[in-house]
C-alpha cells in the first residue's frame, strides 16, 4: 500500500455482493472523498460566495437544487471536484479510473453532492 492509501481514512464496508466499480467506490473514492471533506466545502462556499449567492436564506430544497447545478452545469467547478479526488489516485487506482471514466466521475460528483447536501449548513 503506498503512502496515498495510507492518509485515506478507513471506512467500513461490505464488498461481499458488490462489482468491481462498487468495490472501488467503497474502497478507494469514498475514502478519498473523506479525506478532502474540507477542501469540498471551502470549494463550495468560495463558489456560492462568487456567484453571490444569499445561501442560507434559501429554502432547504432551493439550496439542495443550487448545490445540484453547481455541480451538475458549472464545468469548471465539475472538474475540479473530480480533479481533487482523482489527484490522490495510486497508479493502478488511474488505470481502473480511465478505463471506466465516465461511471466512475458520476459515482464520484454523486458521493460529493451528498455530502454536500449533508453538511449545507457550512455555507
């Protein structure tokens, strides 16, 4: 296990019925997404903050859509979500990643919307 693996905090799952791309997103995105926690959310609230946005005054649900469009509509702000997370990727970590790219950054931006969506009132 290289030094990466080492910083990312353990989290308990069972792989037991899970497919290779539900094993990576237990074993190696949600860790990682763990990890960088803090950094999302200072991303996040120096977005909201640019697009100057009165977050905490909108309605649970309106700050749930505005997290979703964020992530979902501003391109730049979307790759540097996945950039972050797949910057701490081992080498046959990238391998795996660029032969399902697409499923894994979707599984990646959904994980970080969650979180985000768990912890709006950061904003």
């Amino acid at each position: 296990m290289g030094k990466k693996a080492l910083l990312r905090p353990e989290i308990e799952t069972s792989i037991e019925h899970s497919n290779e791309n539900e094993v990576f997103q237990n074993k190696v995105l949600r860790p990682i997404i763990k990890l960088q926690h803090q950094l999302l959310i200072a991303l996040t609230k120096q977005k909201i903050n640019s697009l100057q946005i009165n977050f905490q005054e909108l309605s649970k649900e309106k700050q749930r859509i505005t997290i979703e469009n964020l992530i979902l509509k501003d391109l730049n702000f979307k790759a540097t979500l996945i950039g972050i997370i797949v910057g701490l990727f081992e080498s046959n970590e990238i391998d795996f990643y660029l032969s399902k790219q697409k499923e894994i950054n979707k599984r990646i931006l959904l994980i970080i919307q969650k979180r985000l969506n768990e912890n709006r009132d950061q904003f």
